[in-house]
C-alpha cells in the first residue's frame, strides 16, 4: 500500500474535520468500524468503495444526518457533536447529496431556493422581501462565479436543466461558507461536459482552500480531480493514499484483499449441459448486445459494479424485465417469462437484491416467509395444509442450519444472516433449474455466507444452475465454479475460477482483460483508469 | 453475530414485567372493555337481557359490519374504501327504483344491486390499479360520483311504494315482501341480518385465513414488492379485494333498503365513518395487528353495544358519536403506539407500485 506521507498541498496541510475512532452500529449491525480520517483544508479527497461498504453511513454522520455515531468529530481541533445537518452546517460542514432533485422546492423559484435555508434561521427577518432575496441569491450564486439573469432566478426552480440544478444545490451548500463541502455521487446526472464544468468549479474552491469530499465511482474523475483516495470496505478504512494514485490496489482494498480466503474453496466445477441462454442481450440502451451462457452443474459468479448490469441480467431472467433487445432461451426453447410467476413456473427463482424491500414480509413468522411462493404446492384447493407449510420450513431451517426459536417466530426477530437464509432457504427449498441469487451475502456475516455457499454447491451438483451475482471479489472466488466479470453492461472476462487469479479478474474491472487469451496484467503496473468504467448510465442510488 | 455451530432454538428475548403487562392489555384491552360494557347494561338495564334485545343489536349493526368487513378487506391489501358508506346509499335507491320504478321483483333487485357493488368496486380497481391514483383520493372521488349519479337516477327524491311520478301517474310497484324478508325475516330466533352477517364474517375468516388466496391478499397487503416477485398477482388481488369490498357494501345497502323499506336518498351517509372505524377497531383487536374478520366484527358488536346501551341510558344520539370516536382512538393507540410491533395498516399511504 502506498501510504499517507501526505504530500503537502499548496502549503495547507491543516486538518479542518479530523475523525477519530467513529464507528456506527445500526442494533447488533455494525456498519462502520473505527474510522479515522483527516480532512485537509485544499484537499479533494475521495471516497470510495463497493455497494455497501460504508461510504453513505460515513457521510450521514459527518453531514449531522446521523447523530447516533461513537468515537470523535473534530472541527478545527476542536471535539463537536453533530446532532443535526443545521448544526453541521453551522460548524462549517455541508453536504449536497447525490439525488439532486431532492434538493430542489418545486413551485419555489431559483432564488427562493437558493436561500431556502433562510427559512428555518430564526434569526432572519420573518418577511421575506423579493429583492433582498434576489440580492442574496446573487451573492451565492457569485462563490461559483455565476451570473444568472433575474429571468432565471424568478423562474420556477423545477426548470432547471439538472446539470443547473446540480449547480444550484452547490451554491446553497457554499452560502454558509463551509470548511468541508461533501459531494455524494454528484456527476451521476451529468454529461461529461457538464461534469467538467464541475469539476472546474470545485479546483476553484480547492484552490480557495474548501476542504471536498468527493464521493463517486467514476475512476477517471477521481484521477482527474482528487488529491488522495480513501477506501472503505465493510465499514473499515481499507486504505487512505494519495497521488500517485496505485488504482490496481485501489480495487483490491475496494474489492476484497486475498488474504481473507482463509478457506478451502474445493474443485472447480465445471457444467456440461446448457440451461439458460442470453442471445444478444442489450443491457442498457446505449450498451452493445452480449452473450451467456448459464450451465447446469457449476456456480456461476457475475461480478459487478453498481451498473453494471447484474442485477438487470437478474431481472430479465426473473421475469421483472423484458430485454430492450436480444433473446433469452431456457433449455434450448425459447424464453420471455411476462412476470415473476412465469419465471417461477419455468423454475427459475430470484433472490433479489434487497432484503428489507423486496424480500421478507415484516411481521410475518419465518414459515408464512418461507411458503408464500409456494402456496400452491402447500396448499389443496385453495385450502392451505399447515402440515405441508411445516414440513417445508423444517427442511430449510436445518438445510440452511438457521438460528431461530422455530417456524413461528417473527422473522424480524432473526439476525439479518439468519433472515437471508430464510429468503435464500425459501427459492432453493423447490428444487429449481436456475437460481438468480442478487448480492445475496449484503449484511450478512461469514458463517451465513458459507452456509449459502455450501447449499448452491449442493444445488449446481443436483444438476441446476445457480448464478450469483455480486460486487465482491471475494464473495465471488468463494463460491463460484466460474467467474464472469461484468462492466458497464459488457462482459470483460469469462473463465473458470481454477484459470484465473485475482489479478486478471481486478485487470478485467480495468478493462485489460478484453481478450480471452490476455495474461493478468503484471501487478504494480499503473493502469489506466477508465473514465466510463463502473458507471450506469441511469445509475442507482446507493443505500446502506 | 451468530456463531456458525449453534443451531439450537435461541430462547426469546426475555422481557420486563412492565413489558408483559402492555402486550396483555393491547391482546385483551378490547375484549375486555366490550365485556365490561356488557356487564354494565346488563346490571344497569334490565331491557338489555333480553334475547330480543340481543339480536335487535346485532341486526342493528349488521349493515355498518358487513360495511366495516368491506373495509377491512380493502385495509387487506394495504389500501382503504371510503365509496363503502355511498356504494350502500346507492344500492338503497337502485333496489327501490327496481322494485317500484321499473316493476320487479326483490330477487331483480337483489342482482342488480349486487352486480352495481361489483362495478363500482371495480371503478375503485380501475382508478386505484390502473390509473394509479392514491386509495383514499380514488375512493373519495368514487364516492362524489357515486352519491352524484345516484340522485340523478332517482331524480334527487326518495322512492317509496305508491309515489306520484312526475307524469302524475302512481308508481307501479312496491317493495315485495320477498326483498323486505330480508330484514323482517327470520329462521328460528335468528333474524336474517344477523345471519347474513355471521354467514359473512366466517366467509371472510376462512378465506383471508385458512386459504392461499388470503395469504396473497396479506402478502400484497404487507409487502407488495416482495408478493410480486413471489409470483403473486399483485394488480388481480388489489382489484379483487375492492370489486369484494364493493359487494359487501352492497350487501350491507341491501339491509337498509329492507330495513327502511323505502329509496331514502339519505340512507348510507353516517355509514362510511361506522364502517371505517369498525375496521380500524377491529385491527387491534386481540392485539393481531392487521385487518382481521372476527375483530371486525367484534369492534361492531361493541359499537351496537355501546348504542343501544347509550339509548337506554337516555343519552342524546350526539353523545353516540363522541363514545365510537374515544373507541376508535383508544384502538388507534392500542395499534400504533402502544404495540410492539409495526402494524400493517397503511391506508392512504399505498399507492400503485410497479
């Protein structure tokens, strides 16, 4: 690792926000783990990291929008606690969050919202004259070196071209003169010129000593812009480097060191018969078509950042999508499952990708969880067979080996491992010929991920498929046969796990591994960041 | 973390004495004060004893329960009705304009309202599953047209057997004894309303929890996201339970009809509240938690409880509506604040997803 013997900036080498030892728990679930970090006044830094690793529960804490953290928040020195984002910007901390439209009143004009924090000072005169506010919205908008005509401030806010919007959100958080200005995925809505236009407003206020924390997953934007990179993984600081930037162990901290495969992994399997097809598939409008093949008999692990398509490739084989182009085949037929149910029917399951949302029924005790898409089959005429829905829990429960009081306990009261068994136990309990399991190991400990691990061997080496689909190299290399790493809705590599190492499968993340016959590329080399690599052109908001 | 061996049942959380108390009191809390209210008239009233009274209660209530049931099965899928108290006053004046208008019998009639129940909760399907507008908006706006068209059909006026129409000539037909049965009848002791209403709440019990269709209507209810990728029909089973609770509406407009006897244009107005209320109370009920047939029915027993025994007493009708609404927000507490666990009412915060 290449580390912190912090290159002075322009000669500001003072922390203004310094972290000491903050972690945050959500109940028994620790999401953030001792993080120290310092933030310099004249310093970009960037923080990155894999879908869920911490990245937005760090950012709610600096940003007041957390209180309940541990450890230390230093602001010039000086010990603070954050209780709200008010406070937060008070002490000279603000924040601009990734979904712009949030940030924006509709009906409100632009220079209402520019001042719209006005609103809840106390301190300001309750009649809010239109002149003045005019005036005010000048002055902000002037820390950007903006100079919108009064036809555009009095219009409604809602007509902004996003890439305004952006900038508008931008000059509200600047109006409290910050020390530290947090930015969460701000070009996710920008075209590339609009980005750069960004990016040459932020160098301005770097160079006027703003402190930026700059949050994104486009590499080449971080190459371009940031001073050090900050990496977390599973809620720990992996690493904190600074130019120049080594991006083959920037993904390797990102994506999972190997030193954490303690574990024997066993033979590679490899599937003879064919299952599932994708036959020019188009992932995303602008994305060129590919091919897959899912074969019976092995693990296949789909590697991917957010964007990249997993979870599309998920969806369109689950019946939640229909291909924009491109067709799908199940066992040598043709394949266009409508809805869910036809997926299912054909027996093809999908463990989707959030649990809270999309998976568990609150409320609900872990057997009426686990039958209900299966009601059919545990039921006669309509007429449900308690006998049949006991049976059924029983063998998940001891199949997956999930810790609970029984099958009548509120499925709220399991931890979130024992709650992803049952969701994972609930799809593979029928016996499918394909299962789609989306980051199926999010927020769940390494007892719970071996178990999943064991029970889709089990499944593939009955004679399914089982696909995995997930953002975590490690996760990958534990349980699959073979390894298919997926950016921006292309196929980079596709190989057994035994044939490649870690290497070529984080090359591939870099776009090296185009060719099926290219060596993994030779460790320590700097690779050239791609600008357009993990990044979706509708990209999703992020949630941990 | 759970440690990977161990797959030996986890002893529950214990809880505190002061914990133990309050899930008994949102369990049995509703039962309770029904009981107590009982207990009360009965030493208070010596009128209240009586069989008589007994039933007369409970065909009172019958409508706004049959009604409160319509509602809890909208509550079922995680949306509400409040067409219910308008969808009853339309079925009061088609039944009359059937039977007395257009010269039919009370079986005509009966199908005609109860295919009207059907198309109206399918309007509220439409607007709810189709058009995506908001549960509580839809209905409120079915529940403007429905009142509208129903003055428009019957010309703004009451019907009754005998009016003079606007021609002058005399009404041909009247309420047939058939259709008034349906109030004044009886078998054995029980009278028709009474069993209509039992008849109802088994139905609806055994359906919403002895049979998969139930457990998918909970399931959309509960998590709609989650139902839908279980392969459940999430649009059929919305569209299902509001084309129900429209029928059960009707049902429950059909008993006024008989019960009044006559197109009262006003018949159905004070339903909606009743009913609503009804539902609501019916989900803490037993501390279940979520939309229950038997809890429906016990929150409308305590209701004409609390009626009849208000009107013994020599209270105003006023002070009836002041009882239902401390009823009503003593169930509310009991289901939002005080349970320990979330409860799965989201009426007019569901809106079409997906």
């Amino acid at each position: 690792m290449t580390l912190a013997t912090a290159a002075p900036i322009e000669g500001h080498d003072v922390s203004v926000v310094s972290l000491v030892g903050v972690s945050v728990a959500y109940g028994s679930n620790v999401v953030l783990t001792d993080v120290s970090l310092d933030f310099r006044a004249g310093e970009i830094t960037a923080l990155l990291g894999a879908n869920g690793a911490g990245k937005s529960t760090l950012i709610k804490a600096l940003s007041g929008a957390n209180p309940r953290y541990s450890g230390e928040i230093r602001i010039d020195g000086a010990v603070v606690h954050l209780g709200s984002p008010v406070q937060a910007r008070q002490l000279g901390i603000s924040a601009v969050h990734q979904k712009v439209a949030d940030g924006i009143v509709p009906g409100l004009s632009v220079a209402e919202n520019l001042t719209l924090d006005d609103l809840a000072h106390a301190s300001r005169h309750p009649l809010r004259n239109k002149r003045a506010a005019l005036a005010d919205a000048r002055a902000a908008l002037a820390t950007l070196g903006l100079d919108w005509s009064d036809g555009i401030l009095n219009q409604d806010a809602d007509r902004l071209a996003i890439s305004d919007a952006q900038l508008l959100v931008l000059a509200r958080a600047l109006r409290s003169t910050p020390q530290l200005l947090i930015l969460d995925e701000p070009t996710s809505a920008l075209t590339a010129a609009e980005a750069e236009r960004l990016f040459d407003v932020l160098r301005a206020l770097r160079a006027n000593g703003l402190s930026i924390v700059y949050v994104s997953h486009r590499f080449g934007e971080i190459e371009a812009l940031a001073d050090r990179v900050v990496v977390l993984r599973d809620g720990i600081v992996q690493s904190n480097t600074v130019r120049p930037f080594e991006w083959h162990e920037i993904l390797h901290d990102m994506l999972g060191r190997a030193t954490d495969l303690d574990h024997d992994r066993g033979t590679t399997h490899r599937g003879t018969t064919t299952v599932a097809t994708l036959d020019g598939i188009q992932l995303f409008p602008e994305s060129a078509p590919i091919d897959l093949t899912i074969k019976a008999g092995e693990v296949l692990g789909v590697l991917g950042l957010i964007g990249a398509g997993k979870t599309e490739i998920a969806e369109l084989l689950g019946g939640l999508a229909a291909p924009l182009a491109g067709t799908l085949a199940l066992e040598g037929a043709a394949y266009a499952p409508r809805r869910p149910g036809d997926a299912i029917a054909a027996g093809v399951v999908l463990v989707p990708e959030d649990r809270q949302r999309q998976g568990i029924l609150p409320g609900w005790s872990v057997q009426q969880n686990i039958t209900l898409p299966f009601l059919k089959k545990s039921s006669v005429g309509g007429l449900l067979r308690g006998r049949a829905e006991r049976r059924r829990t029983e063998e998940v429960i001891e199949s997956l080996s999930v810790v609970t009081s029984g099958p009548d306990e509120a499925i709220d009261d399991l931890s979130g491992g024992n709650q992803q068994k049952v969701v994972v136990g609930r799809w593979i309990s029928a016996g499918p010929r394909l299962a789609l399991l989306d980051e199926p190991f999010r927020g769940v400990d390494i007892a719970a991920r071996r178990e999943i691990g064991a029970r889709l061997s089990a499944l593939a080496a009955d004679g399914a498929a089982a696909v995995v689909l997930s953002s975590d190299v490690d996760e990958i290399f534990e349980v699959a046969d073979r390894i298919v790493v997926l950016v921006a809705g292309q196929v980079e590599l596709d190989r057994y796990a035994d044939e490649v190492d870690r290497a070529a499968v984080i090359g591939a993340f870099l776009g090296q591994e185009r060719s099926p016959t290219a060596a993994p590329a030779p460790a320590g080399e700097p690779a050239p960041p791609r600008d357009d690599a993990p990044v979706s052109p509708e990209s999703t908001p992020e949630s941990n | 973390m759970t440690s990977p061996t161990t797959t030996a049942p986890r002893p529950l959380p214990t809880r505190s004495t002061g914990e133990r108390v309050s899930a008994f009191v949102v369990k049995w809390g509703f039962v309770a004060v029904t009981a107590a209210l009982i207990l009360f008239f009965l030493i208070t009233e010596p009128n209240f004893r009586t069989v008589d009274n007994i039933f007369g209660m409970l065909k009172y209530i019958a409508p706004t329960a049959i009604a409160g049931l319509g509602v809890m099965l909208a509550m079922t899928v995680g949306g509400i009705d409040l067409s219910v108290g308008a969808s009853a006053g339309f079925a009061v004046s088609i039944a009359a304009w059937t039977m007395v208008i257009a010269n039919q019998v009370g079986g005509v009639a009966v199908a005609v309202v109860l295919i009207c129940g059907l198309l109206i909760g399918a309007l509220n399907a439409f607007l709810i599953v189709v058009a995506r507008i908001p549960d509580l908006l839809a209905t409120l706006t079915t529940m403007f047209v429905i009142v509208g068209l129903k003055l428009i059909i019957v010309d703004g006026k009451s019907i009754s057997s005998q009016m003079t129409l606007s021609n002058g000539t005399t009404a041909p037909g009247k309420f047939t004894a058939d259709f008034l049965w349906l109030d004044r009848g009886s078998i054995g002791p029980v009278p028709v309303p009474v069993i209509i209403f039992l008849v109802i709440t088994i139905v609806l019990w055994f359906l919403l929890e002895r049979t998969r269709w139930g457990r998918a209507l909970f399931a959309v209810g509960t998590n709609s996201e989650a139902a839908r990728l279980s392969g459940i029909r999430v649009q059929w089973y919305r569209t299902a339970a509001y084309m129900g609770c429209g029928l059960l509406a009707s049902i429950a407009g059909l008993l006024l009809a008989a019960r009044i006897g006559q197109g009262d244009v006003s018949a159905g107005n004070s339903l909606l509240l009743d009913a609503v209320a009804v539902a609501l109370v019916g989900v803490s009920v037993l501390g279940i938690g979520r939309p229950n047939a038997w809890g429906t029915a016990l929150g409308a027993v305590l209701i004409a409880v609390m009626v009849t025994g208000f009107t013994m007493l020599g209270l105003p009708y006023y002070a009836q509506d002041f009882g239902k609404g401390i009823v009503l927000l003593i169930a509310l507490l009991f289901s939002f604040t005080f349970s320990r666990r979330r409860t799965v009412v989201t009426a007019g915060s569901t809106t079409s997803a997906s």
